[in-house]
C-alpha cells in the first residue's frame, strides 16, 4: 500500500525496510526485532504500535507532507545513496567497475552508482532532475 512512498524515502536516503503481503503479527514482530519508524495507513496495526505515522491520504505528495508535519527533520533532498528497489547501499562507480558491464547508456557522462546488495545501477539524468523538482515542489527546500 506505501510501495511508492518506501522508494521515495530511500530516495530521500533513509533506511526503509518495505513489506507486503504479512500479516500484521509478522510486522509487530519486526518492529520488535528492528525498531523502526512504522509508517501505514492501516488504523488497526496503527493503534498498536506506539510512535506510529497513521497515514491518511493515498497520494504521494501529500503523505510526504504528512510524515513531514509528523517528522519535521524529514529532508526534502535526494541523497541517492540507496538503492529504490531492495534498500541496499550504493557505491559510486565508473561505467566500467560495473559487475555487469554495459548496463549504462553510452551518453551517460556523469556519476553512476550500483547498489551493493541487488547490482541495480543508477546514474544521474533528466529523471533526477524531475526528483528533485518534484520533491522541492512537495516539501519545500528545507535539508
């Protein structure tokens, strides 16, 4: 239900640990085992978990907005030090350290990272720049 939110907070450089299809003992278990932040629009598992972000809205930009009023240190600027997919941590690259080389479009001049847990390989474009825009537009310039 946050699958979008979760690649937006990775974006944003924080550590999101995403899960779906879990029942909710499986989630408080979790917690448990590895504190964390629980961000969820579920008012059940929400009234359970003290320190709980109870999301209300269904679109993105506003419940970045929300985490925002609930966590006002929430940064509005991308860092792309981790990875969108599994999490993991990215390291700069050159286009030929790759693990699998020609994953790059040959165009693409400036930095390339690859994450260190699944290989995705990210490199600064126009999508960037997007991000960015998009996520200033939302949450203001506030680092």
């Amino acid at each position: 239900m946050l699958g979008r939110l979760a690649r937006y907070l990775r974006i944003l450089g924080y550590d999101t640990e995403y899960v779906r299809g879990v029942e909710d003992a499986e989630i408080l278990d979790r917690l448990r085992r590895d504190p964390r932040v629980l961000l969820t629009r579920d008012r059940g598992l929400a009234r359970r978990v003290p320190g709980t972000v109870l999301l209300h809205s269904t679109a993105l930009p506003d419940q970045l907005k929300e985490i925002r009023a609930a966590v006002p240190e929430l940064s509005a600027v991308p860092r792309f030090d981790r990875c969108t997919a599994c999490n993991g941590p990215l390291d700069p690259k050159r286009p030929g350290e790759l693990r699998v080389p020609g994953r790059v479009p040959a165009a693409v001049a400036g930095s390339v990272w690859e994450c260190r847990a699944c290989g995705h390989v990210y490199w600064e474009g126009s999508h960037t720049a997007r991000l960015r825009r998009d996520l200033e537009t939302w949450l203001g310039d506030r680092a």
